[in-house]
C-alpha cells in the first residue's frame, strides 16, 4: 500500500491501494485459491516450456508464502529411459519417484524435502526444501498429468506464442541450446 500525507487522506478519503502492476496477473489466481477448501490448497501450473511457469510459482510464492515443487527436478533417470515410456506425453518425466517424494506428503503443511534430479551429471543430486505452509504450488511441464490424478485443487495452464517461446528459450538457455 501506499500511505498519502494526512491532508491528502482528510481532504478526499481515499479508499484503494496501488499495486505493483506485475501482480495484476496473479489476482484471479489469488481470488481462486482463497475460495478453495484448506484440503485442495494446491495449485498446478502446467504449460509449455518457456511460458512463465516458474516465473509465476514464484510470484504466487512471494505473495503468499506457498511452497514450491519443481517438476524439472524430476526428469527421468538414463536407466529408466525407455523406447516405449519416452514415446508416452510427458514419459520423459519420472512419474513415480515425483508420487513418492511429493503427491505422498503435497497436502501436509509441514516443510519437507525431495530431490533433485541434476541434468549436469545425470544423476540424482541436492534436496530441495519445499516450505511450510497452506499452500503449495507444483510447475512445470506435466505437472497436471493424469498419472497423478487430481491432486490438486486449482489448475493453471501457462501459454506462450511460437515466436516469443523460442526468443525466451534462447535468452534463458543460449542459441546452442535452443
């Protein structure tokens, strides 16, 4: 909020706040989550790579207060990687390891850790704190697969143009990469 000088709040009373306006995309998420049953506090964002998704979990969390759960912290292992599973819609991502380590305890207020798998060494790597609270926010490419079923109350799917996906992929991860 913004605080006027006593004069300013005498003479015209006035009755709104200012907002930074990067948060104005967040507010019909906000208005949804606080409308959801305590038990269904958690909130999907799904969508294709370079749409926003973490930038948005992040904003979602400074707001507030929500845990965050990675899925690029779970991508299937090399000795799980299969013809047939990576030929599956979102097979490259590794389902039971994520319903172990997270959809198990998602619900719970209580932090909790699971870990993160490291793309560098192809390997299991860090654990990765996901913070007590409320709420919890899962993003990422497949995080509302049907694998996992309905665990969450609230499901957002982040959209990017063509154009403007490929100019973010090669700003985040160079021109090689993209």
């Amino acid at each position: 909020a913004v605080h006027h000088s006593e004069g300013y709040r005498n003479r015209y009373h006035p009755a709104y706040r200012l907002v930074c306006g990067r948060f104005i995309r967040i507010f019909l998420i906000l208005q949804a989550l606080a409308e959801l049953p305590r038990e269904k506090r958690v909130v999907a964002l799904d969508g294709r790579s370079a749409s926003g998704k973490t930038t948005l979990a992040g904003m979602l969390a400074d707001v507030t207060g929500a845990g965050v759960v990675h899925m690029d912290d779970f991508f299937l292992p090399p000795e799980l990687r299969r013809p047939e599973r990576l030929e599956e819609p979102g097979g490259n991502v590794h389902y039971e390891r994520f319903m172990e380590e997270v959809l198990n305890r998602i619900k719970d207020p209580r932090e909790f850790r699971y870990r993160c798998f490291d793309c560098g060494t192809m390997k299991l790597g860090a654990e990765r704190t996901v913070r007590e609270g409320r709420l919890r926010i899962v993003e990422g490419a497949y995080s509302c697969h049907p694998v996992f079923g309905d665990y969450m109350g609230l499901r957002v799917f982040c959209h990017v143009e063509p154009q403007e996906q490929l100019r973010r992929i090669e700003e985040r991860n160079g021109a090689e990469m993209l």
